[in-house]
C-alpha cells in the first residue's frame, strides 16, 4: 500500500525516449502502472497511441516482457498467455511468479475489443485489464469512439449548423465489467498517482479478472496546451464527471472524496474540443455530473 | 541508425528499453530550469512527468535530464512552488 510520493519505487520501466506527443499524459499514466506492478507483469498491448509511439522499430521503450497485438484480441491472447504461464507451474517448469497486464485504449477496449474482453472476464482469468481513455481514436486522428463524451467535437463528429458534435454519451465500461461478477474494477486518473497505483496493486493481487479504467488527458485530441494535461484530469475528477471509485467484490466506495464540487464549466472551457458548445449542452453536461455526485455522495458545487 | 545488415534476424529487438538512444530533445521549445534552492523535493514533477526526465537522486534531490525532456511543461504546472520555469530554447 502506498501511502506518501516517498514510498513509491524509483525504478522505470517505461524507458524515456518514446514517442508519445509531448504532454501526453499516457505516458505518466504507464510510469505510474509499470511502478506499481514491480516489474513482474507481461504487458499486452493493443494497437493504440501507447504501442505505435513504444516500440519504433529498432527501438522499444519496454522494459518488462511485452507482446503487441491487434486492436481486437488482446484481452483474447492475455487469456492464453495467464493459462500458459499456469499450466507450466503446475507442471513444475517454471516457478516464475508473473502476473497478466492489458494495457488497451479506449478503441481497443470499448468497441473493437469489448468481445474478447467479455470472454476473458467471464472465464474468470487471473489478469488485470487496464483501459487508458483517451476518448476517441487519438492515433488515427481523431475519431470518435463510444468513449468520447457528449457534445465532444472529433473528426468523425464534427460540430455545425446542424451538429452539436458527439451525439451518444460514454458507456459505463466499469459497469459492463462488474455485470460480469469479476472481483475488482475500478475507475483512476494518472493526476491522481497514489490512489492510480495502489488500485494497480489491488488488480494485480486479487485472484481473477479485475479492470481498471484510466482517464487520461490527450493534449492533441482534446486541444488544450500540453502543461494542462495533469490539471485537466484533476478537474475531471473534482467536476464530477470523472468520480475515482471502486468496486471491491460488490462494495461501491469513494477513493478521492469530492466535498465541493467544481462547475463543469471550469473543466469544458479549457479544452478545444468544446469550444462550440451553447449554454443548453453545459447544462446537460452538468446534469451528468449531478447524477454521478448523486450515485456516489460527492458534495454540492462551489459557490 | 543501425543499418538492416546490422540488426538481429526476424526483426528482433534484443535490449529492452533501447529507446533512450533515440533523442527527444530535438522537439523542444521550453526548456525547464529547476531552481533548487525552492525546491521542497515534494516529488510531484518527478511523478507526473510523462517521460521519466525528472531524476530523483538517492538524497531525495531531483534534476532534470534533458536529453529525454520534450518540453512539455507540465512539471512546471505540478510545482507549487514555482521552483520550475520553462525557458525558450535558443536559436528557435
């Protein structure tokens, strides 16, 4: 359990180098997941942002085993390789102790790899599934994604005369991954590191699947300037549009307690992404964060 | 740049974390400059940092490293008490 920045290992395991945009905040996020883990984990990865800007041929940034995949099947071959590892100690070849890490985006784990995704956490495999969202398809330029949020303007939800941008509201990843009876889910922000670690340590040690679904910041798609990544998931989470929460074998709890709440507004104005949007759509984003106060006991807004 | 003739057969990358060849700091506009003498050592640039550029030293001091910086910015945003500034590069 860690408690203070001081406990917090100093060993890399994302070697620096990679690359990603500068301020993009997947890279703190990874730090913070791979400094948790102890190293021990096999990484799987999905394409996505984090695996093209990783492993640039000749080069990787990894230091932990890794093995890329397609955007679908990566929950899929985590499956395979936590069986894998099981059936050779059962056997007596190896006393290796690994664990199983996925570490997907919001594509990968929302729409393209929600399959695969189902099927390993209904056969109940030991890993931790880590979903970064990034809220659209960031690596191919923009696209929306049924993680991006309502009235996000995306490349393939452009805002106009007769658009309000994104029309559909985010799904409830942590929700469909608890329907399935897993023991551990759990929503986290990289702005919020010793509570991101410690829910990492928790996947990894509990027996069965468990899913972590990570908000991160992304200064390209979102359009604010690169130093504001960090602040923007601090405000996302004191807003209440992002409630950092967990569910401990059915037990919902607050991690990061919300007593005064901030105005959306003060999260939306920062971002490009909803530089178009009118008074009526900041009142219906605003409704979204009153109900999550509401379902998890955050505090009333600032005054 | 190594050349094909020189790299393992099959597209293999044999050393982890090789990346740190590679020099990022090519794309940078402002250059952080960490002030130690307001330095609390409070660790949150060091944590927050998205490359690992920030080093904390066994004596719990910290410096940046600039060859993996890119300019970012956002240590300079996590610090509290305004121990880092973001300088322009020169001949920019």
């Amino acid at each position: 359990m860690f408690k203070t920045i001081k406990d917090l290992p100093r060993d890399e395991y994302l070697a620096p180098g990679h690359r990603l945009c500068a301020g993009c905040t997947v890279g703190t996020a990874v730090r913070q997941i791979l400094k948790a883990s102890g190293g021990n984990v096999v990484v799987v990865t999905a394409t996505s942002c984090l695996e093209v800007s990783t492993s640039y041929f000749p080069q990787t940034a990894w230091r932990v085993p890794w093995i890329h995949l397609g955007f679908e099947n990566s929950a899929a071959v985590a499956a395979g390789i936590e069986s894998a590892l099981k059936a050779l100690r059962k056997k007596g070849k190896s006393n290796e102790d690994f664990h199983v890490m996925v570490i997907s985006g919001d594509g990968g784990t929302f729409d393209i790899g929600i399959q695969a995704l189902s099927g390993a956490l209904e056969r109940g495999h030991d890993l931790l599934y880590i979903c970064y969202d990034n809220e659209a398809y960031m690596n191919t330029g923009i696209q929306r994604s049924s993680a991006t949020p309502y009235a996000a303007a995306t490349t393939t939800s452009p805002p106009g005369a007769r658009s309000i941008g994104q029309r559909t509201h985010k799904k409830d990843l942590v929700g469909i991954a608890i329907a399935h009876g897993i023991p551990y889910a759990a929503t986290a922000c990289p702005s919020y590191p010793i509570d991101l670690m410690n829910k990492v340590r928790k996947g990894l040690d509990v027996e069965g699947p468990s899913l972590l679904h990570v908000l991160t910041p992304c200064t390209t798609g979102w359009r604010f300037d690169p130093s504001l990544g960090i602040e923007i998931g601090r405000l996302a989470v004191l807003t209440g549009l992002w409630p950092l929460y967990e569910v401990d074998r059915g037990v919902t709890r607050l991690t990061v307690q919300v007593p005064k709440r901030e105005p959306v507004r003060k999260y939306l104005e920062l971002q490009g992404r909803f530089k178009h949007i009118s008074e009526n759509e900041i009142n219906k984003i605003q409704e979204i964060a009153d109900k999550n106060a509401e379902k998890f006991g955050l505090g009333p807004i600032k005054e | 740049m190594k050349s094909w003739k020189e790299l393992p057969i099959g597209a293999m990358i044999i050393e982890p974390g090789n990346s740190i060849e590679y020099n990022v700091a090519q794309w940078r506009v402002f250059r952080p400059v960490l002030d130690k003498n307001k330095c609390t050592k409070c660790g949150l640039c060091w944590i927050f940092c998205p490359e690992g550029a920030i080093v904390r030293n066994e004596d719990e001091s910290y410096e940046v490293n600039l060859s993996f910086c890119k300019g970012c910015g956002i240590c300079q945003r996590s610090c509290n008490v305004k121990a880092i500034t973001m300088i322009k590069e020169e001949g920019l």
